[in-house]
C-alpha cells in the first residue's frame, strides 16, 4: 500500500504552546503524476535503455520502495528545536 497521509511537527521552545502541526495529504500528489505519466514513462524507458537496465526491474524496485514508505518516522533535533516527520 503507499503511503496516504505524512504529519509534520515543528516544535520550537520560542514558540507558545505545542507548535506547528501539518497533515499533508499524500494521495493528492498522484492527480500531477498521473498528468505527466508520458513524460515519465519516456524518463524511465530512455535511461534504461542507455544503461542497459530492465525497465520493468526498475519500476519494481521503485514501487517497492514507495510502498515501503509507510510506516516511516523521522525525527530531527538541534538548538531545541525539533520536527517529527511521520509517514502513513
């Protein structure tokens, strides 16, 4: 499944009370990519072809990495200030 939904946490101590929280909804970024599928077909084909690369290899292995994408959680601290990434 991929992901759907990342939630964005910024929390800065200047700030008052729990800082900022993001819902980004991931499922609207396919609306672009389905627009330029074309072009996109045409940037994956060339290159394999160039390289020598299965094409079909390489649309797997970049599928099963966006699929393992859910589940992901990334969390950064420095000077106090802290994001929380979490990928659904």
């Amino acid at each position: 499944m991929i992901p759907s939904i990342a939630m964005v946490r910024i929390e800065n101590p200047d700030w008052r009370g729990r800082g900022l929280r993001l819902w980004i909804p991931l499922f609207l970024l396919w609306i672009p990519v389905v627009l330029l599928s074309p072009l996109l077909v045409v940037l994956v084909v060339v290159p394999c072809m160039v390289f020598g690369i299965n094409a079909w290899t390489a649309l797997r292995t970049f599928w099963g990495i966006l699929s393992g994408m859910a589940g992901t959680q990334v969390r950064v601290c420095a000077d106090g200030k802290r994001v929380h990434v979490r990928i659904l």
